[in-house]
C-alpha cells in the first residue's frame, strides 16, 4: 500500500487514514481520490435518475453550478457565512459534502488552519476535475463517493457543510444520517438547501423529476431525530439554511 501511495497528496494521504476501508490500491489518477469507480460498489449506489440530477452531473451542469454558487454568496450576506459557525478547531477535520467545484471545501481549509485538513465529497467527475483545478493544495482533498454511505470511519469529522446538495440525492434522510455518524460529539453542520415550504409535500407526489422538495420543517424535524441539538432554521426566499450541534 506504501507504494500507492506515493502519488497521493497530502491531504488524500491523510484522508486514507480516515476511511472505513481504504482501498489496497487508491485511485487519484484525475487528481481526487475515487473511491466508486466503474465497479460493483458504483452500481450499487442508489442514484437518483431524474432530469435534474442528470443535467447536473454534466459538464454543462458543472457551468450552471457557477451561476447557482454566485446567488449563493449573495444569500451568505443575509445571513453568518456558515464556516464562521461551524467553530471549526484549530488543525480540525471539516467535510464539504457535495462540494462541488471545491471553494467551500478551501474555505474549511482556511479555517481549520495550518495542520486542519478539509475533504470534499463528490459523485460527479466533471466537478471533482474542477475542484482538483481550482483549489488543490496540501491541506484540501477530494473524494468521489455517495454521499448516502460516506466513507470516513464514525467520529472523524469536527465540523460539515453541505450547500444545496441534499435536494439531488435519491434519500436525503440517509445522507443526514450520515453526516451524524461521521461527526464527532459536538460537531456543528450547516445544510443549504431550496425549499418549497408548504408544497413541498404536494411536489413529492408527482413524477420524479430529479429533485427532492423540502418543506419548512422538514431537515430540523430529521436532525433532531438523530441526536442533533441546537437546530436553527431559516429561510431566505426559496432558499433554506439549517444548523444543528451533534449533541
């Protein structure tokens, strides 16, 4: 395994140590490390097979989440940018799940400092190789896994942020408890997410489009189920921002 790891960066070579089952021979040929691949493990990952989620695993996906991240930082001046709660430790671990083209995941660098380490987790290749691009250094690394089974062992994590991800996985539930898992007692989380509020409910009952609508209560109601204390919600127009303490 010492020798597969010779290509790695830093921040995968740290991340290894982390994984539940870190593979004998890691795949970071495109820059980030792959941990579904073409194999058995990428088939059985439940996938969300409409429009939506197609059109933003693209190429042209990856361009549109420009404009998407662009109304984002506006929406973070109305409201304390999330890496600023997140209370992220000196040389801490944070996790950007669904980090797309990578510069919350650098931000979480920052923050954690020198020795910290960020991981950004991924399912799209176009918007790993973006990442990789744009924000690779020695202390931010990328991941091509589900969020649905993250990879990292339990209690790994000091801190998570996930921005208007949740709405594109097949079981939003099942990533939020993950999240849970991975954080480590005390952990903060922040989730960005579109919101339908009342007729969110009304919108899971049509054809799958790709996308999952929230309603007003429904990430708080979830993370409180699983042990999340301190639950924050508030909505911004059509966006919603939530944060909780692993209690």
């Amino acid at each position: 395994m010492a020798d597969s790891n010779t290509s790695l960066s830093p921040a995968l070579r740290r991340a290894l140590d982390l994984l539940i089952d870190p593979p004998a021979e890691p795949d970071a040929r495109n820059g980030y490390l792959d941990l579904l691949g073409t194999g058995p493990e990428a088939a059985a990952a439940p996938k969300n097979t409409g429009l939506i989620q197609a059109v933003w695993a693209s190429r042209i996906g990856s361009m549109l989440y420009d404009n998407a991240q662009a109304v984002a930082r506006r929406l973070l001046t109305a409201w304390q940018h999330p890496v600023e709660w997140l209370n992220i430790p000196p040389g801490g671990t944070a996790l950007d799940v669904g980090s797309g083209p990578g510069n919350v995941t650098a931000s979480l660098a920052r923050a954690a400092g020198p020795g910290g380490l960020a991981l950004g987790i991924d399912v799209s290749e176009p918007m790993l190789t973006r990442a990789v691009r744009a924000e690779y250094g020695p202390q931010v690394g990328f991941l091509r896994a589900d969020a649905q089974r993250l990879p990292l062992r339990d209690d790994t994590v000091d801190a998570l942020v996930s921005m208007a991800v949740l709405q594109l996985i097949p079981d939003p539930a099942a990533a939020l408890a993950e999240m849970g898992r991975v954080l480590r007692p005390g952990g903060r989380l922040a989730v960005m997410v579109p919101t339908a509020g009342r007729a969110g409910r009304l919108l899971r009952m049509l054809p799958n489009a790709g996308a999952h609508g929230f309603d007003d209560d429904e990430l708080g109601d979830i993370l409180e189920d699983r042990g999340f204390v301190s639950v924050r919600t508030k909505n911004l127009g059509t966006i919603q921002w939530v944060r909780a303490k692993l209690g």
